[in-house]
C-alpha cells in the first residue's frame, strides 16, 4: 500500500504529525509522545492479557514507532489511531497465541481425550453435512466474508456496514438474503440425494442455523439479535 | 517461493475507516474471506476499538464453546452438525489458501505461522512493497486466480472429515486414529479446533520445518498417507507428497 497512496483529506492532520516526526521534528515527536501513545498503552488492556503482557505489548508497539521509518509508513489512509490499533491488535494476538499455547501445553495431560462419535445418524449426518459444504462453497467471497464477520468475529452489521459506507439495513438485508439463500440450497441438495425436506427441516430452519453458527463460530456480540432471525 | 501475503496493519486499517480503493478493496475481500487469520486480526482491532474484545474472546469459534455446547439427543447433534459443516468449509477455505502456500520462517513457531501474519510491524522492511501492495497488484490477483482454480475445491478436502467412519483404528504412542474417508483422523481431534488445522505436504519446506519442531510428527506420519493429528492442541493435516 506505497506507491500510489492517495491519503484520505479526512485524516490530513494525522499525516502532517507523523511526515513531521519522519522529518525528525522534535516538537513533532512531543506530540505524538503526548496524544497517540496513552492511546496505545490504553488500547492494549483491551485484548483481557495481563497487565504486564499487555504492556509490553505497548511497549513494543511503541517501541518500534519511535524509529522514523515505522512512523514513516503511515500514509493517511486510515485514521493513525485506526492504525495504531492495528499495530496494537497484531502484537496483542501474537501475545495471546503464545500464551495460550504455553497454558495448553501444560493443561494437556489433565484433560481427557474427547472422541464422542455417535454414528447411528451417520447417513443423514453426512448427507446435510455434505449439502452444507456444497451450499456454503458455492457463496461468493463477499456473501463469505459477510457471514464470517458476523458470526466469527462478532461484528454487528453496522460495523461491517460501516467499513463499505452501506447501513445497518442494507446489511441486514444482504445477510437475510445469504441465509435464505443457504437455505434454499442445502434444501435443493438433499432432495437430490433422495433425503427428504421434512426430515431436515428443523435442522436447516433458519433461526436453528443461526444458533449452530453462533455454536460453532461465534462469540458474544454486543446485544444484537441475527439479522432477519425468525422462528 | 510463493507465499501467502497477509494484510499488514496499514491494509487492515484503511480496509476498516474505509480507506482502500475500490479495486483494493475487493482484493481485500477476497483474501479475508479465505483467511482466518486476517479476519481474526480485523475481527479483534474492531471490537477492541468498541471495548469488547476481552471478554468476548473466550470459548470463540468451537473450541470450548463447540465441545461445550455438545450434548447428546439428536436434535442438537444434527443441528452442531449444519455448523460443524460450514465451520469445516471455512477452515478448508482458509487452508486451501493459505496453509499449503504459507512458507516456514525460521523463529516462529508453525501455529504462529498460521495465526500472525507474515509481515508484522514490528519487523518492518521499508524498502520492500508491503503485503498489501503484493495483494493488491492486478497481475498477482489473476496469477492466484489460474493457482487457486487448479487447486482442489475447500469442501473435497474437508468432506473425508464430517463422513461417518467406519474403518478400523491404529494406535501410535497412545493416541487413536480412525479412517475417515481416505484420511485418518487422530480421535483427539474435535473438529474445528480453535485454528484450522495446518496442512504440512511431505518434503515441503513446511513439513521439514514442522518436523524440526515436533519430531513426534514423524511417527504420527507413517500412519498412513494422509493423517489429521492434534499435537499440542494443534491440529496438523499430513499429506502425501505431491
Ligand atoms: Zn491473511
């Protein structure tokens, strides 16, 4: 993201701090200092590391902004607390994976193998979960990246809809028309298979398929109902 | 070497305030659809900037939350099972991409590989383009389209993992693998795992690297030619040499 950057007039007063600190403008660097790092240091709590894990997080995070050609690599094309988020983001997930890694290394002996695979249904099993495969592959990467967002990273519609300038309701309405469409699919690829609709049907309705997505994939969400969710 | 390009915290953010070209943004999309990763680092920037980060992150994507939510009439099994499927065809969306491309970097460990992006910020190298500039380069978009289309679909890869096994079982060190399909799944597996399993090719980079890093994998190999095994509460797909 260098060569042709066009930088956002939006963010115009960000650009013009950090291309001064890059220029080495020591009252530049003061400023920075002063309004984005607390940002940062405050930005890294918010991923539930402990204290000190979190700092040093931060400590890392500005540690590298201090060097011209970090700081130099903002090209306004984001809010710079945007960014700083971002930096932030990456080095508290790279801190978690390592945490938790550890923490799993050493529970392992403890937990019990978990092999609890009742076949009896096996049949039927690998007939909606195959019909589900072929419906969900056959979405556009967009319809994907909608669907995942939402129910694998939580986000609510407005803030997708947010990152593309489209509104909570046009949102909702995309989403409504992926799980319809879903729907209709899976339904399509198991009557081909000679499995019949009234024996799925609880299963694919669409307030029940939201709830195993929200099983498999989500997390809490801040208080959001799915989008079109009816019984 | 091809490898996989991450978006760098610079594409993320302006992909996040909006800040991308149409034509970068629709690059964009494309590679955070199929890769887990990049999604999980907008995921956690966005909900951490809204102040919900921490407490959501617990029991996220199956693995405790999955293996929790499990419980064992028939209704529920079949409903786990519609999920079970889609977050299957993620992760195999996610691996086709990714994990077979992705190259081994001496110093991260394979689950990083898999979960950080590439290009970190705090290794930056200023003279080269960006991630995000590779990404977004028309030319590598239509070269990736000619790779991926020649490539196996996400749901072949993963369908051997949800059809019902009735194959026999071998025993290695301890563990459990049971054939599934043409594939013999290590019975600690619970699937999906927190990550999508890694997929290491034999006599790849990648698989040597692995190797170097868990000799166990050796053994779990000669299990047969294609092996899911969950090695540290990770989950590594071994596959036959091209
Ligand atoms: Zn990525």
């Amino acid at each position: 993201m260098s060569a042709p950057a066009t930088p956002d007039r939006r963010w115009a007063e960000d650009l013009a701090l950090t291309r001064a600190c890059a220029a080495g403008d020591e009252a530049a660097w003061r400023e920075l200092e002063r309004h984005h790092f607390p940002y940062v240091r405050a930005f890294a709590q918010r991923f539930g590391l402990p204290e000190h894990v979190a700092e040093e997080v931060a400590m890392q995070v500005i540690g590298d902004l201090w060097r011209r050609e970090t700081v130099a690599r903002y090209e306004g094309r984001s809010a710079l607390r945007t960014w700083l988020g971002a930096l932030v983001t990456n080095a508290a997930l790279t801190a978690r994976v390592r945490m938790r890694a550890r923490e799993e290394r050493e529970q392992r002996a403890a937990r019990p193998a978990s092999s609890e695979h009742g076949m009896e249904d096996a049949e039927y099993e690998a007939a909606l979960g195959e019909s589900t495969i072929a419906a969900l592959d056959k979405l556009d990467f967009r319809s994907r990246l909608l669907v995942l967002l939402h129910y694998e990273q939580g986000l609510t519609l407005e803030e997708i809809g947010r990152m593309e300038g489209s509104s909570k309701a046009t949102m909702s309405r995309r989403l409504h028309a992926i799980r319809a469409g879903l729907r209709a699919d899976i339904e399509h690829r198991l009557a081909a298979r000679g499995v019949s609709w009234d024996e799925i049907r609880p299963d694919v309705d669409l307030a029940r398929l939201d709830l195993s997505l929200e099983a498999l994939l989500g997390r809490t969400r801040a208080a959001e109902p799915p989008a079109g969710a009816g019984v | 070497m091809d490898r996989m390009e991450h978006l760098d915290p610079l594409a993320l953010a302006a992909f996040q305030d909006g800040g991308l070209t149409s034509g970068e943004r629709a690059s964009a999309e494309t590679h955070l659809a199929v890769c887990a990763a990049c999604r999980d680092r907008l995921g956690a920037q966005i909900r951490a900037a809204a102040g919900r980060e921490a407490e959501g992150d617990e029991g996220r994507r199956a693995g405790g939350g999955f293996a929790g939510a499990i419980r064992p009439d028939r209704e529920m099994r079949r409903e786990l099972l519609v999920a079970a499927a889609f977050g299957a065809v993620l992760v195999g969306a996610g691996l086709w991409w990714a994990a077979d491309r992705a190259a081994p970097e001496r110093g991260a460990s394979v689950q990083e590989r898999a979960a950080i992006p590439r290009e970190t910020d705090s290794a930056p190298a200023p003279a080269a383009p960006s991630a995000a500039d590779r990404e977004l380069a028309a030319g590598e978009r239509d070269r990736r389209a000619a790779d991926r289309a020649a490539e196996p679909s996400p749901a072949e890869d993963v369908e051997s993992e949800l059809l019902a096994l009735r194959g026999g079982a071998r025993r290695v060190d301890g563990k459990t693998f049971r054939l599934e399909g043409d594939q013999w799944v290590d019975d600690a597996w619970t699937a999906p795992p927190g990550r999508p399993p890694l997929s290491l090719v034999r006599g790849t980079d990648a698989w040597r690297a692995a190797l170097a890093e868990r000799p166990a994998l050796a053994r779990y190999a000669e299990v047969g030619p294609r092996v899911l095994v969950v090695l540290d509460s990770l989950a590594f797909r071994i596959l036959p040499a091209p």
